[in-house]
C-alpha cells in the first residue's frame, strides 16, 4: 500500500532457514519519483544475508518477479496461500488455519514444525518395502517350484558327480597326449617341407652350376682381358701425365726470366725496408728517453690535477664552514645586544625600584 502523496513504497521480510537468513524486498514506485507520476512495475527480489561478517553485502540471489517467486517456494517449500496462513497461525489466527482444508493444513504444520522430512522419509520407506515384497514373492515362488531331494537322491548325485569328474580329468589327460603327439607330427610334417625345399634348391643350383661352365670360360678369357687392359691404360695415363709434365716445364722456363727479375726487385725492396727498419729503430731509441720522461711529466700531471682538486674541494668546505660560523657570530652578535638591551632595561628597573624605596 502506498501513502498518498509519496512516490515510492515497499514491503520487506526476514526469512530464517536453517540458520540462514534471507530478505525479501517487495516495492513499486512512480515515473521520475514524484508523487502525481504513472506507477510503474514492481520489483520483487530476494537476497542472502551474510549472517557471519555484517560489513559484507548481501548476496542476490534473485531480482525478478517470477523467479523470486519460485525462489522462496524452493527455500520455504510453501506458496504463497501456505505461507500466510504459516503466519496467521503463528500470530494466533486459527480461524484462517481452520478454514484451510485437511490435507494444506498438514502440510502447513510441518513445514512449521520441520517434520516434512519424516513424511518423505515415510513415503521412501514405503516405497521400499513394497519393492523388497515384490522380490521376495518372486524368490518365494521360486522356491515353491523347486524339488528337495531325500538322502539316497543326493548321495547318488554326489557319486555320479564324482565318476563324471573322474572320467573328465582322464579325457583331458588323454587330449593333451594327442595334442603334443598332433603337435610331433605337425613339427614333422613341416620338416619334411623344408627337406623337400630345400633338396629343389640343392638341385636347380647344380642345373644352374652345369648351364654356366660355357659361360665361366668366357668370363676367364674377359678377366684376361682386363688385366691386359689395366697395363695399357696405366701406359696411356703414364704418356699423358709425361706431355702434361713438359708442357708445364716449357711453361716455366718461358716465365723464369721474369720471375727471376720480380725476385731481384723484391730482394732490392727487402733490403731498403730492412734500412728503413733498422734507421726507425735506431731513432726510437734515441727518443725512449724522452717518452719515458713525457710518461712522468703526464703522471706528475694526473697527480697535481688531482691534489689540486682535493684543495679546491676543501676550499669550498673551508668557504661553506665560514659562512655557516659568520651566519652563528652574527646570531650570537644578535643575541648579545638583544640581552645587553633586556640587562639595560633591568637595571634601569632595578634603579628605579631602588629609588622608589628611598622616598618610602
């Protein structure tokens, strides 16, 4: 319900579960939030409270009309007629509880009570022993329909059952017997291939030995041949490594002249950088000294330069110390002539109070 002239309303309740609390926050409010707007639609949602840190925020879990709506059936299992009447009859309203039919006002009760999970577990119980029933009257039908045998009846299976093992144990010793003698006469049998194999090879290679005695005649008559053939070909390489070898030697004796000369101008070259070598070393020794005492004067250099810094740097220190002590003499200066002002003006009290006495 809205108050006149207001421009918004809301409806909030506190649900607790299981020791979870939950709020549920109904509202509706006018166009722009005046009071004279259109009313627009409402809002329903429904949000956890987080019980544990307060400073937290609560946690939505739905904002929506329909499915807040089915939220809080899921949490409280009761609509919305079974809630109110939860609460009118908590309230002491038993006249709507009363009203309510048989079978809501059951299951109004224990929701309030929390026995709603007894009538499951009572359904489920239920449901079971009707299932083991069913099976049993199946096992017992069974039973029904099987024979019991007396004691001769069964002494005589037990018997038969042991003849039978008896006679199965000797089969089965009889079958492996056959199965290894099968495997012998398998082995054999594959033997006898690989004989017959290997006498056809034997065979079609003395054939083959026969056919090729024509041929291996030719084939040591072309050996020969080639023994022959390597000599000459040596002899035919020999000749033309000898042409190749004096046209060489005809080349080098046309250019020897001038090798020669280039060598007499290299040697001449050689021996008048060899002066020149001789004359730069004789002229580095001379000037050695004289590097040697530039070397120190660059030293003695380095170090003035350096001394000459550390002066200035403590010139500076010198220079920032005075300032500082003629900036504290100036204070004190200050301080003294300020006192020597204060000390005047005492004593000038002093003689004044000294004065003042006398008259009295």
């Amino acid at each position: 319900m809205m108050t006149r002239q207001t421009a918004a309303c809301f409806a909030e309740v506190v649900i607790d579960l299981n020791g979870e609390q939950y709020r549920c926050r109904w509202g509706q409010r006018r166009a722009y939030n005046k009071a004279d707007g259109n009313l627009q639609d409402a809002t329903h949602e429904i949000a956890k409270i987080n019980v544990d840190d307060s400073s937290k925020e609560d946690e939505l879990l739905e904002s929506t009309l329909k499915h807040t709506k089915n939220k809080i059936i899921e949490l409280t299992r009761m609509d919305f007629q079974q809630f109110t009447r939860s609460i009118l009859l908590a309230q002491g309203s038993f006249s709507a509880f009363l009203k309510a039919k048989a079978d809501e006002r059951a299951d109004i009760l224990e929701k309030i009570t929390g026995t709603d999970i007894y009538a499951t577990i009572s359904t489920q119980v239920h449901d079971k022993k009707r299932t083991e029933e069913e099976i049993l009257s199946k096992l017992q039908y069974g039973l029904d329909g099987l024979m019991l045998l007396d004691a001769d009846e069964e002494n005589q299976l037990k018997a038969d059952l042991q003849s039978y093992q008896s006679a199965q144990s000797a089969q089965q010793q009889t079958i492996q017997d056959l199965a290894e003698k099968i495997q012998w006469l398998d082995s054999v049998t594959e033997l006898k291939e690989k004989l017959n194999t290997y006498q056809n090879d034997l065979a079609q290679a003395q054939q083959a030995q026969q056919d090729f005695i024509p041929n291996a005649k030719r084939l040591t008559a072309a050996n020969k041949a080639l023994e022959i053939d390597s000599q000459f070909s040596q002899l035919v390489h020999s000749r033309d490594n000898l042409k190749r070898l004096q046209e060489e030697q005809q080349q080098i004796s046309s250019i020897l002249p001038k090798k020669q000369d280039d060598l007499e101008q290299a040697t001449t070259h050689l021996e008048t950088a060899k002066t020149r070598q001789q004359a730069a070393h004789e002229s580095l020794q001379s000037a050695l000294p004289n590097i040697a005492q530039a070397r120190q004067l660059d030293t003695d250099i380095a170090q003035h330069t350096h001394a000459l810094k550390e002066t200035e740097q403590r010139q500076q220190t010198l220079t920032s110390s005075t300032q500082h002590l003629s900036k504290e003499i100036d204070g004190h200066t200050q301080q003294a002539a300020h006192n020597k002002t204060q000390l005047t003006r005492v004593e000038s009290y002093l003689n004044d109070a000294h004065e003042l006495k006398k008259y009295r």
